[in-house]
C-alpha cells in the first residue's frame, strides 16, 4: 500500500501524508531556513520512492499538532459577542468552534477522512443488538429477529465504510507549502 495523500480543498496551504503502516515509509528531509522541507516519501522495504515533493515543510505528525499553529491556518470568525473569545470556522456546519485543533478537524473531515470512526471505535456485534440475552452456565445465547439482523448488517457496514476512511495521527504527517 502507498501512503494516501489528502490535499485540504479548504486549507489548500495544507497537506497530510498518512503514512498508514508508520515505520514502513520514511520522509526524506532537508534544512531550509531553519525548518525541515519534505523532499519525497520512500517506502524503506523497497527502496521506492513513492512521492515527490516541491515547496512543502514538515510540521509535525497530525498526533503532535499545536493549537498555536492551527491559529495560523484555519478561519477565524473573530470574538464571539463581545465576550473576548475566538472562535474558529467549522468545515462541515458552517457552525463554530472552540479552539483552532477542532478547526482543523474539520477541515480533515470535509475531505472524507476521519480521525476516529463516527461509529465507535470497534465494531458492532449481533450481541448489541440482542433485545434478549440469557446467560446460562457460562453460554450466552441470544433471540434476534430478522429486523435485528438486518440493524446489525446494516451498522456493520457503515461501521466498514468509515472505517476506511480513519487516518491514524501517529502515522500521519501535516506537511505546509512554504
């Protein structure tokens, strides 16, 4: 597998690498200017180099993100009613947000990735949707009807679906276009 590249359609200063599998692939770096430009990403099984990069830095794993350098790259929406709060522009709602981090999120949501599945972080089994449960000398059994088979499947499934879409922030990398 290669790493997935999302470019931010609303941040479109910002790109994440997800590296996927973590130490699998490897970034390439070299100083400018005091910081670290991004110069490709190469699988270190193979030797391959995956992707090139031009005018792109570094700014840490999606993991290790400031809030300071949120502030510098999501939308403001200025104070909130005269109180001396500011508040930062959601990508989905057009609502608001508290702090510039959940700004980026999302904006990382907006493209379709998701940093933890909206439905739960494990699956669902037929056990949650048992109506009846007996438990009788170590043996659960359960009655499902087929509308709750049909409940499971389908929650299964989503479950799957945006489970695909999960970037893991330790092994995800925010590269800004400097």
């Amino acid at each position: 597998m290669t790493p997935k590249l999302i470019q931010l359609t609303n941040l479109p200063r910002v790109m994440l690498v997800d590296l996927l599998e973590g130490d699998r692939f490897t970034a390439d770096t070299r100083g400018i200017g005091g910081g670290e430009c991004c110069t490709s990403i190469q699988d270190a099984e193979t030797g391959e180099y995956i992707h090139d990069f031009d005018n792109w830095r570094i700014v840490s794993k999606l993991s290790e993100v400031t809030e300071e350098w949120c502030k510098g790259v999501v939308k403001s929406g200025g104070e909130k009613a005269g109180k001396g709060e500011v508040w930062y522009y959601d990508y989905q709602e057009l609502s608001c947000f508290a702090t510039a981090l959940e700004s980026l999120h999302s904006a990382i949501e907006a493209e379709g990735a998701f940093i933890c599945n909206p439905y739960g972080k494990s699956s669902p089994t037929p056990m949650d949707f048992a109506p009846y449960c007996h438990i009788e000398g170590g043996n659960t059994t359960s009655r499902m009807t087929d509308d709750d088979w049909r409940n499971y499947y389908h929650c299964l499934l989503q479950w799957k679906s945006f489970q695909r879409k999960v970037i893991n922030p330790e092994h995800t990398l925010i590269l800004e276009m400097i």
